[in-house]
C-alpha cells in the first residue's frame, strides 16, 4: 500500500505557480528527478493602458460612416459595410492576417471579419470580439460601437507592442447580432469541431460605454469572470454579475458549441437601482443606456470613464490570458494518497484540483482509477466534477469476483469548467472483502 502525499494538489500548485514564475514545473506524474522541464511556461505580462483618445477616434469614423451612409451601420446598409472596411484596413495596416466572412441573412449579404495575430499556439486559441453592426434606427455608438472601438483598439496596442502571446490571438467582428446573433453563429456553425475545440475562450463585448453605467461581468466562465473581476477589484471598482439573460449576445454562440465565454456590459435599457447608484455613481431610476436602439446613440451617448475602464479590461485579459501559461494538453493531474473504502459501508473521496486552465475540460477526459480490492463487484465508482455533476463510471456487479479495479475511464466533461476540485467517489455495497484507492489521476 503507498503512502505518499498527494502529488495532485503539489503539482497542481506548481504548474500554477511556474506559470506565474515563468519557469515550468515537471509533469505532475513525472518520475522522481525527471529532466529539465519540458517548455517554459511564459509569467503573464502586464498590459499597457488604451489611450481613451484612440478608442474614442474609432467612435467618431464610425458616427463619420453612419452619416456618410443613411443614419446607420445595420446588417444589409452601406454603412455595415464601410464599418468592416475601415477595421480591416486598421488592422491590415497592423500586421494582421484578416479575414472576411461572408453570410446571407433577410435577404441581405452580412460580414464577419477575423484577425489573427502571428505567433503563439495555434491550438491554444484566445478570442475576443463584438458586433459590428448597429440598429436601422441609429449609429450604434454604444450598442456597439463601444465593444468594437474597444477590441480593435487592444488589437492595435498588441501591434504597438509586438507582443508575443503564448496563445494564438483571434479577434472577431459579427455582423447581424441585432438580428439575432446571426454573424457569430454562422462563425461557430462553420468551425470544424477540432477547430472549435482548440479555442480557449471567446471574451464578448457588447455595450462597453452606457452613459449611465454599470460594471458588469459575466459569470459563463469561473476562470474568466475572475480575471475581469480581478481587474475591477484593483480599481476598486465593484462589479456585478450580468444578469440580463443569457443569450442577449454573440457570447452565447461559443457558449452553445461549449466554449468557454466571458465578457463585459455596461448596462442597456434596463433602469439603474438606487443601490448601484450609490456604488457606481450616476442616476438611480434611470436607464443604463437612455439610447438603447435608438437614434440618439451617437457620440454623446458614452460615458468617458467606463469606456476608459472597459478598454484597459480587455487588454488586461487579453495579456493576462494570452501571454500566460499555455497548459499543454496530457497534462496529468493525480492524487497517491491511499483512501480506504469502508467494507459495504458510506462512500468516500479522493480529490484532484487542476488550476492554470482556462475552458472547459474536454468531451474525451481521461479518468485513470487504481483501486486495490479483493471482489471488485462490490464498488460502484463516480467521476464529481468541481461542481457536483456527477459521472458514473463503474457500476456494482455481483457475480465480478475478481479483484481490483484498474482501468481507464473516458467522460465526456465539455460541459464543466476544467479548473476546480474533482473528485473520486468510491462506495462498497456489499458485504464482506475490502480495500482501498491506491490512487488516480486526470489527463487532458
Ligand atoms: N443584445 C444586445 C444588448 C444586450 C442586452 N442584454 C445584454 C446582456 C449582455 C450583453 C449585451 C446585452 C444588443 O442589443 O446588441
Ligand atoms: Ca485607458
Ligand atoms: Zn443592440
Ligand atoms: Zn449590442
């Protein structure tokens, strides 16, 4: 019987905190005095500050195009079009690789555009992206300009910057989302599923400047509302978790194919309460964004600060996810320590933690048990992911009288965020022979 610590949670603080040091730590289940280790994992970088003047630049060309082109920036109008034109020729001019992509909605051709930034891990893909387009009845400066001023403006600052991302870093435009998400979900429908499963995390930001704003982050993702709220916290900023309904933007595209998602919003036509008057300032009983979908989304219609503040948050997640540490897949997260299983008695646990990911865990997890018993019959085996869903992997059977369960389980995990305690649970169900978890691991 092997009495060791548990390596998991040694390993799992290690490779954490390697990723923060910069130096990588040795596989979790690597050999006593493995060899140097395998890659560095690159310490996340700081990001710089958007200049508020830039992003505010990108605002007046897109009310300059509304006003060239009938009022507006929607689907199916020439001032949808001159709006991707002019982000694309920014970031052309920045050394992107972009992409347009091309769908028919109402009769009317849309446009997403792409742009992917060289270098970093081809299968380790970090996105962030808006939509493009605005109501038929305005310029959409907030709604959304704001989030594509504000992701464009990151884009260009990784430019300025020549940074060298550990992560693949994919920007998005969408086309269409006010008729209801249709250029982002034609992105996620036409991306193979190895392509899908490659994608880290899709950051979202639609309404990033409300003249009477709230700070709110989405809370799709553990790992990624923390590194919004994180941010917030070192303003001194409190946040909120955005509770307007899932679905209300192109987010809820990768989230429906299983990607992980966050974001930010500033608040749309919803009124603003007295209690978040007093922690964010602004007008109680009033709307976030008086101009929801209305001609009077023009330029005066944002708040300075939030789009400042909003701004500096997406670059901080884009340096902090994308110049992090790159988890490669196989990585091994184990627990040694010996569990006894109480004869035809309560169930126990044994704990794995896994830390440093972002997304979710795989469809195919590998689940590696070794438990040590005299009639394996007796056990029945569940995988319980960090929170609580439980996966059942082995069932009791009478008649197997044979001993020991070594084996290799395969779940289908999509749905859970990879990061947290997970956990083994062991019960004997039957009378008579016992034994123990001598230990078990995760791998993805
Ligand atoms: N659907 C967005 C505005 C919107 C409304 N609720 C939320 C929540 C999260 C993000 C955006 C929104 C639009 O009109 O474009
Ligand atoms: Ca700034
Ligand atoms: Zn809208
Ligand atoms: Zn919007």
């Amino acid at each position: 019987m092997r009495l060791s610590a548990p390596r998991h949670t040694a390993a799992a603080a290690v490779i954490a905190l390697a990723g923060l040091l910069g130096t990588a730590a040795p596989a979790a289940n690597a050999a006593p005095n493995a060899g140097a280790p395998t890659a560095r994992a690159a310490a996340a970088l700081a990001a710089p500050d958007i200049p508020l003047a830039n992003v505010k630049a990108h605002l007046a060309q897109f009310q300059s195009i509304a006003a060239a082109n009938g009022g507006n920036r929607a689907h199916g109008r020439p001032g949808y079009r001159a709006s991707i034109d002019y982000v694309k020729g920014k970031l052309d001019a920045a050394g992107y690789t972009t992409t347009i992509q091309q769908f028919t909605t109402s009769g009317a051709v849309g446009y997403n555009l792409i742009a992917e930034w060289p270098g970093g891990d081809p299968n380790q893909v970090l996105m962030a992206g808006a939509h493009l387009d605005s109501v038929t009845s305005g310029a959409g400066i907030n709604d959304n300009g704001s989030g594509s001023a504000g992701v464009l403006e990151t884009a260009l600052a990784v430019s300025r910057a020549g940074l060298q991302p550990t992560k693949k870093l994919r920007f998005g435009w969408w086309g269409a989302e006010e008729l209801g998400l249709i250029g982002s979900r034609h992105y996620v429908t036409n991306l193979p599923a190895a392509e899908r499963a490659k994608v880290s995390g899709y950051l979202n930001f639609d309404m990033i400047g409300s003249p009477n704003p709230g700070y709110f982050v989405y809370d799709d993702n553990v790992a990624l509302e923390k590194v919004f709220k994180d941010y917030f916290g070192g303003l001194g900023v409190p946040t909120e978790i955005e509770t307007e309904g899932d679905g209300r933007s192109d987010h809820a595209s990768f989230k429906n194919v299983g990607i992980a998602v966050g974001g930010l919003f500033t608040g749309a036509g919803r009124l603003k309460t007295a209690a978040q008057a007093q922690k964010w300032g602004g007008t109680s009983g009033q709307a976030f964004d008086r101009c929801y979908h209305s001609s009077c989304d023009t330029t005066t219609n944002i708040n300075d600060t939030a789009l400042d503040r909003n701004s500096d948050a997406i670059a901080h997640s884009i340096w902090t996810l994308g110049t992090g540490p790159v988890v490669p897949p196989g990585t091994t997260y184990e627990n040694t320590a010996n569990v006894t299983v109480p004869e035809n008695g309560a169930a126990v646990t044994s704990t794995v933690t896994v830390a440093g990911r972002t997304g979710n865990a795989p469809s195919a997890l590998s689940v590696g048990v070794d438990i040590k018993h005299t009639w394996r019959g007796d056990l029945v085996i569940d995988l319980l992911a960090p929170d609580g869903t439980a996966y059942r992997l082995k069932n009791s059977s009478a008649n197997d009288s044979a001993d020991n369960v070594i084996a290799t389980y395969t779940v289908n995990a999509s749905s859970e965020p990879a990061n947290g305690a997970w956990k083994l649970r062991v019960q004997d169900v039957a009378a008579n022979d016992t034994g123990f978890v001598d230990s078990w691991k995760l791998t993805f």
